[in-house]
C-alpha cells in the first residue's frame, strides 16, 4: 500500500475508531430533530425550509472534527515524519482530505435519509439534496482541512475554525440550498466551487503546516 493510501486508510480508521464520526452524525440528526419543534408541525414550511436546514447541519458537521484533523499529528511530529519520509505538505493535506470526506460524507448521506422523514422531505426533493451534498460534501471536507491547517497550534482553535470556515462556506450553502429545486445551473455551480476548493485546499493546509513547523 502507497504512502498516501496508507494516510487516507489511517484517518478513516481514526475517524471511525475514535467517536469522531458519531459525534458529526448525532450533531446531524439532532438539528434535524429538533428543528420541526421551533417552527411548528407545519409540514408545508418544513418541506420548504427543510433542505437548507439539511446544509447548515451539513456544514456544523463537517466544522466540528477540525481539531483533530491537523494539530494532533503538528504537535507529536507526525507530519516532521511524513515529511522526512519524503511526502510534500500539499501531498499529506490531499490526502487527509480524502480521509476526512470518507471519515464523514457516506455516513452523512445515510444520516440524510432519517432527517428527511422528520423534516417531511418528499422523495424527488430528497433525491435532489442527496445529489447536492454529494456533490458539495466535499468542497466542506476540502475547507475542514484547510481550515485545520490555519488553526493548528492555535489557541482557541475550536472557535477560530468557526470564524475561518463559515464565510468561505458561504457559496456552498447558497448553491447547495438553489439545488434543492433540481436547478441544473445550481447544481452545476455548487460542483464548481466544490472541485475549486478541493484543488486549493491541500496548498492551503500545506503552506500552513510549513508555518507550523517552524
């Protein structure tokens, strides 16, 4: 097995192992849950509101496992290892991406099924937010590693990931919430800031690891 598939196997393993997938999962459905009590019983406003509900929860998610992502393996010298062994930082933070997607986007699009039914989604728009978070879910994992990557070592980190993170989540929330309806042309724009996050990403996280190690 490569290097980087090793990587990508250690931080599914790690997100599997650990209780760092629950964690986003239960957060996921509990949004969703809980949601259908402040607004009312009004299945009408719940199916028209409910699929941008689905993308904020979507977004949490994906932001609360950012601490671990990078700053554990920056402080016990996991990455001084990874780069003597002669992996590039921009190498190490693609592949911790792909870790970090795998570690979280199939198990969230199982989670959407349930949180669909409590928020009284009907099938055909169901489809349509499956597909937008298949398509966006990893534009998320891209800014959770990039974002990783400018808060490690960094105190208050949790809150600061927070602040980095959102705004630049923006685009995809805005696309992914037009998705909903079966827009070609939103579902088209939400794959492009996805595949552009996912390309900057890793060069991102990896100038910040160089910064971190010195």
């Amino acid at each position: 097995m490569s290097a980087i598939a090793s990587l990508v196997a250690r931080e599914v393993r790690r997100a599997w192992s650990s209780g760092g997938l629950l964690l986003p999962i239960m957060f996921f459905l509990l949004v969703a849950t809980l949601f259908p009590f402040g607004v009312g019983p009004d299945a009408r406003l719940l199916a028209r509101v409910g699929g941008g509900v689905i993308w904020a929860a979507a977004l949490l998610a994906a932001l609360l496992p950012v601490e671990r992502l990078i700053a554990p393996d920056l402080e016990s010298g996991v990455l001084d290892q990874l780069r003597v062994r002669g992996m590039g930082d921009a190498e190490v933070a693609a592949a911790k991406m792909l870790g970090h997607w795998l570690g979280f986007g199939p198990a969230l699009l199982l989670a959407t099924i349930p949180a669909a039914a409590l928020l009284d989604l009907h099938g055909e728009t169901l489809a349509y937010v499956l597909l937008g978070l298949l398509l966006g879910t990893p534009g998320l994992a891209a800014l959770g590693i990039a974002t990783a990557g400018l808060v490690a070592g960094l105190r208050g980190a949790g809150a600061l990931a927070g602040l980095v993170m959102l705004p630049f989540a923006v685009p995809l929330l805005i696309f992914g919430a037009g998705s909903i309806s079966g827009d070609p042309s939103a579902l088209k724009l939400l794959a492009a800031v996805s595949l552009v996050l996912c390309a900057g990403a890793p060069f991102v996280a990896g100038a910040a690891m160089r910064i971190g190690r010195s």
